[in-house]
C-alpha cells in the first residue's frame, strides 16, 4: 500500500532558513580565516624579502 508523503511547507521553509543562515556564518568564518592567513602570509614574504640581499 502506497502513502502519500505529507510535507509541512512551512517547516520546510523555516528548517532550509535555518539552515541558509547557518551556511552563511561558516561562509563569513571561512572568508575571515583566509583573509587572516592571506595576510600573515604576506608579511611573512615582506619579511623574507626584506631580509634578503642578495640581490
């Protein structure tokens, strides 16, 4: 016997809100880190270049 899937759309849409909002916090963490590490990154190659004369 098949039963058709009853779904609540509006906990549907509240859960992939939920969700969006969730996604879009690990997306402002994940920028935040790789602009930090972007920049250590460079002053470490600022560093290095400024030590360096051998050129």
């Amino acid at each position: 016997m098949r039963q058709d899937l009853v779904v609540d759309t509006g906990r549907l849409i509240a859960a992939l809100r939920a969700r969006v909002e969730e996604l879009v916090y690990e997306n402002a963490l994940l920028s935040a880190a790789v602009d930090q590490q972007r920049d250590e990154i460079n002053e470490l190659k600022g560093a290095h270049s400024a030590g360096d004369h051998r050129r």
